[in-house]
C-alpha cells in the first residue's frame, strides 16, 4: 500500500504547518487502521541519518489502550510523575523558556475556567494527560539503545511527519512527553526490551471542535527574534 505524497488542493504544505496544533480533546470515534498505515506509509519517508530509520512504532487501541491508561493513573496517583528514559525539560528554566512555558499553561487553564486556585481540577486536568485526552489511538514512538543523540533528530522529523500526515486523513494529534513518563509499565504491556528507550507518546483521533481546550492557539515567535543572516 503506497500514500499519495500529494496533498489536496485545500491545504499546501505551508498551510498544513500552521494547521496543525496540539489537540487535548477527542471526539469518541474509531480511527480506521487503513488510515494509520496510511500516516505510517507517509511518515517513513523522513529524513535520517545515514538512513538509520530508527523509529519503532505501538499502535495502541481499544482494550489495551483502556488499560495502559488507567495503569499510568493508577501510578501518578499512588507514586506522583514519573521518570522518563531520558531528561527531556531542563532541570532549572531560565528565560525566555520559563516564561513561554508559563504562558502555555496559563492559556490551557484560561481556556478551561480553571483558576489557578482551584488545584483539584488542575490535577484531573493533569492526569487528562495520562488518558490521552480519551484519543482513541496511542501512537509510543521506541528507540533502539544503541542509538545515540543523533536519532532524537531524525525521531522529531518522523513525529513531524507523522502528525502532518495525520492532518491529511482529517485526524487530530498531541505529542506527549506524560504518556512517556512511565516507560517500564508501557514497556512491560507492550513486549518491549526494558532497553528500549521510549521517546513519547502522541495522541491520536478526531478533534472534539467544540471543546474549550481546543479553541486556543499558543503564539509563536517572530522569524527575525530566532534568526540570524550573514552574507
């Protein structure tokens, strides 16, 4: 089965980049399996190092999907945040990442009407995280141990690649860094090596359009606040 690479007449590429965005609620609607080898046959196209092709991909639906996710509750509940394979945030944030990280939060509790106050549904807001926002599909993105720094590269243009694709198929994404945050339990359920490293979970579904958490855009920086031209 081969993806058409081209995309339809309502959406070049360029506007397929500003589309997408990180979605945080799910309409309860199955998501074809055809569709997601379509995203796969896709995403498989992006570029790697000496085209190592590193990624290694769990499709999780249904009954396991259920029962790693209340798995993954049941352990922030009893145990707190987890710990990923590898650090992915920095251990102490300075600006201007500790403000824009702020902001982000402080957009998706707006958003919500939950008041900074209000730490209970904060926490069940939270723990939103570890249900995938009730997607129907759970995309775990693995690494081969022997793989260094360099395939965390080539794994950010796959993920990429994997939610524009996604975009195409009319379906909605968000990449989670919490739904790596309990890399032994998902690895233990899925047949995984303990090794392996377990880079991120994403989310996958139809987008609840209706939905608060959705109805907001985090900004992004202007191009000349990033870049720099020399001639």
């Amino acid at each position: 089965m081969e993806f058409n690479l081209t995309l339809k007449n309502t959406m070049n590429i360029i506007e397929a980049l500003q589309e997408r965005k990180s979605v945080r609620a799910f309409l309860d609607k199955p998501v074809d399996q055809e569709k997601i080898i379509r995203i796969l046959q896709a995403a498989r196209h992006a570029p790697s190092g000496t085209n190592a092709q590193p990624w290694q991909v769990a499709v999780v639906t249904g009954k396991k999907k259920d029962e790693l996710t209340e798995a993954m509750v049941a352990s922030f509940r009893k145990d707190g945040i987890g710990t990923m394979d590898y650090t992915y945030y920095p251990l102490e944030w300075n600006e201007p990442y500790k403000k824009r990280r702020v902001s982000c939060g402080a957009q998706l509790y707006a958003a919500l009407n939950i008041e900074r106050r209000d730490k209970a549904r904060r926490l069940e807001q939270w723990i939103a995280n570890y249900r995938a926002f009730e997607a129907p599909v759970i995309l775990f993105f693995f690494l081969d141990p022997v793989m260094k720094k360099g395939s965390f590269l080539d794994y950010g243009m796959f993920i990429q690649s994997v939610m524009l694709a996604a975009l195409e198929e009319g379906l909605a994404t968000c990449p989670q860094a919490a739904l790596g945050q309990y890399p032994a339990l998902i690895k233990q359920a899925l047949g995984y090596s303990p090794e392996t490293i377990l880079i991120c979970g994403m989310a996958l579904g139809y987008e609840d359009k209706k939905a608060p958490a959705n109805n907001y855009r985090t900004p992004r920086e202007d191009v000349e606040n990033f870049t720099r031209f020399f001639t």
